[in-house]
C-alpha cells in the first residue's frame, strides 16, 4: 500500500482525532480555558514551564488510561472521588519525583505542582472523554491535552523569561543594558501576554474555520 494512502487513512481514524483534537481545536487553554493558575504562577521561567507540562502531561495521559480501565466498575455517583483517588496518585509521583531529581525546580513551583489534583484539564478529560471511551483513545485524548497545555506554558515563558530575567533556561541573553521588566515576573504580566496569546490563536481558529 503506497505511504501516502496509509497517512490519509489514518487521519480520519478516532486515535488520529483523539490525539490532535486536545492541540487545537479542544486546546485546553486557549478554547476551555482550563490550568490558568499555574500557567500565570509558574511561567516566568522556561524551565519551571517544562518540568509542570511534562508533569500534567504525565498525569494527563495515565490518569485518563486508568479511569478508562475502571470505568465499568466506577459507580456513577462516586466518580468524582474516583477520578481524584487516581489523579493524585500520579500527582503524588511527579512531585516525588521532582523532589528526589530536580529539587531547585521542585521548590521553585511550590505548592504548584501538588494542585495540579485540582488541575480542570485532569478532571475535564476524564469526566468528558476517559469515562466514555477505550483505553487507548483515552490515553491519546490525554496526550494530546497534555502536549498542547505544554505548548502554551513554554510558549508564555520564552516570552516571560527573557523580558523578566534577561535569560533563557537561567543563561543571559539580553544585552548588558537591558532593563528587566519586573511586571512580567509576577501574574499582571503573565494575565497580559496570555491574552494576546488568546487573541491570537482565537483569530487564528476563526479564519481557520471560515
């Protein structure tokens, strides 16, 4: 079978959509508006940016597969507490595990990291999509709501960082007279720069459609 009919036909299968539609047009930022609290607390640096996507990421996608696996013996009354039983296992795993690796890192998220339990993303995907589908479909939903939340923490922190700090992953890039601008360290700068971000991926989906 030629190459380019099996890229055609996996498009339009539902891994395909699953995994795409948390990058664009279900972004979990940009069009739920979902984990904006830690996007403006933790964002003034791209490596704190990093390490809470990967975070989510991970927590996303395996918190989705197990509430899949478990989805026939949740009782429906109870499955809030389920998903939070399960989402905080894995939470509990990132923060050790930054604790243990990167513990500069670790503290310098603070108490970030233990509320990404709270994070709407989690729940969001598996009371909408992990409850009602496979395991595999789960997953990918969660990868790629976790890939595209990530995509805009690193985007709003290689804007941040450098116009904040002067630096990139803490090495200066700025010129020796450049003046930080301390408004994008804290959360007004961050509320700001992710307005225009909205603004312009929401123009963006608009002329896409049309």
């Amino acid at each position: 079978m030629p190459k380019k009919v099996v890229k055609r036909n996996f498009k339009h299968t539902k891994a395909y959509k699953a995994l795409v539609a948390g990058m664009w047009q279900d972004h979990p930022t940009f069009c739920m508006i979902l984990g904006i609290c830690s996007m403006l607390a933790i964002t003034n640096r791209v490596d704190n940016a990093i390490a809470m996507g990967v975070g989510v990421t991970f927590c996303t996608v395996f918190s989705s597969l197990f509430v899949s696996i478990f989805r026939n013996v949740i009782p429906s009354r109870v499955r809030m507490l389920a998903y939070m039983v399960i989402i905080a296992t894995f939470v509990i795993c990132v923060d050790r595990f930054l604790k243990a690796y990167f513990p500069p890192i670790s503290e310098a998220m603070g108490p970030y990291v233990g509320l990404i339990i709270t994070n709407c993303i989690l729940m969001g995907r598996a009371e909408a999509f992990a409850i009602k589908n496979g395991p595999l479909l789960s997953a990918l939903d969660g990868l790629g709501c976790g890939v595209g939340y990530s995509f805009m923490l690193i985007l709003m922190a290689l804007i941040r960082e450098p116009i904040g700090f002067g630096t990139i992953l803490g090495h200066r890039i700025m010129p020796s007279f450049w003046t930080n601008w301390l408004v994008m360290i804290i959360a007004p700068g961050a509320f700001f720069l992710l307005g225009i971000y909205l603004w312009i991926f929401r123009t963006i989906a608009q002329k896409t459609e049309s």
